[in-house]
C-alpha cells in the first residue's frame, strides 16, 4: 500500500468511529473517546470525588491565571484529525479568545491539561493520556489520582523511536504545592475515593 493509500485509509477509519462516537455518546454510560488503538470507553459516569477534584483544581489555577486565561472544565473536546485522536480533558488551561470558536479544541491552543483518574479505566489517564496528550502537542499534563492521593505534572515534549514524549515527570503526594507551568497551587483537601 502507498503512502497516500494509506493515508486515505487513516482518515476513513477515524471519520468511522468519530461517526460512531458522535451517535453513541448521549446513550451510553460515560464518555468516548477515540485514540490510535480505537474508541476508549469510560464505563462509569464521573463521581462525586472526580468532579470535586476536577472544580478545585480549576478553581484554584483560575486564582493564580492572570486574565483572559481560563481553566475550563465542560465541552467541547479537543481533536486532532490529522492524528486521529478525540480526547476530553477534565480541565482545560486556554485562552479565552482560543475558546471563540466552533466544534473542538484544537489541542495545540492549550496550555495545560488537567486529568483525575478515573476508578473504572485509570490506564486510560496513566498510559493513553501519557501518549496521546504529548503527540497532540499539549505542553503539560497533569494527572491527580484521587485512588492514591498522588499525581504527577509532566512537561517537556521530546521526541522518541515511539513518538513524542513527556520528558519531565514531578510526582507529588495530595497535600503538596505543585506547579502548573508559572502556576503554584496547593493540593490540599481534595477528596480521596472510598
């Protein structure tokens, strides 16, 4: 197969499921995403602990952000086409002009990324996100574990025989000041799961 064929082969597959996401996503439990590997499906509707976790880091980065930033948490995506990856961030660090626009994200306007893990899926967070986020080019991703009361900010986008990479993990223990780009904020009193 050439390389256009193949190209061409690329873009029907991913218009497939990006087709089969948009017309499962309002029937089924959770969210869709769609990655290299497939369609990723998180089983479990987000819980108290994730959407608690996922407002007090937004509120407390949009604290420090000077304005005109925004730390967003909600619709829409962020898509890279070209890649073929669809993903939902749990907080989005963007420019409030970035957001003026129709359809997803273009990743490549964020600033920073925010995941909590999720109960039902956290290799979703831990090992896809890990991959995709810096493939898309996202400058920092940042991962709280409400499992483990632990997480990690991770920057540095390199590249590798396996693509690009994060470069920089700091690892932090909830309790701690962590920084978000020129951002501190504090990582007290965010819920654990039961």
């Amino acid at each position: 197969m050439t390389a256009p064929d193949h190209a061409r082969n690329d873009a029907l597959h991913y218009r497939a499921m990006r087709d089969i996401v948009e017309q499962m996503q309002d029937s089924v439990p959770g969210k869709l995403e769609i990655t290299k590997e497939g369609i990723v499906h998180d089983m479990m509707a987000a819980d108290g602990p994730h959407e608690l976790t996922a407002a007090r880091v937004s509120r407390r980065l949009e604290k420090v952000m000077p304005e005109g930033l925004l730390a967003h948490t909600g619709t829409p995506d962020v898509e890279d086409a070209g890649e073929g990856v669809v993903r939902h961030p749990d907080v989005m660090v963007i420019a409030e002009a970035d957001m003026e626009i129709d359809g997803p994200f273009d990743p490549r306007s964020l600033i920073a990324v925010v995941e909590v893990v999720s109960r039902s899926n956290p290799d979703n967070d831990w090992v896809g996100k890990m991959r995709d986020y810096p493939l898309l080019g996202i400058p920092l991703y940042v991962i709280f574990d409400p499992r483990t009361g632990t997480g990690a900010v991770c920057s540095d986008i390199h590249a590798t025989p396996s693509g690009p990479r994060y470069a920089t993990r700091k690892d932090f223990v909830y309790g701690e000041d962590i920084t978000i780009g020129e951002w501190v904020i504090s990582t007290e009193q965010l819920p654990r799961y039961a």
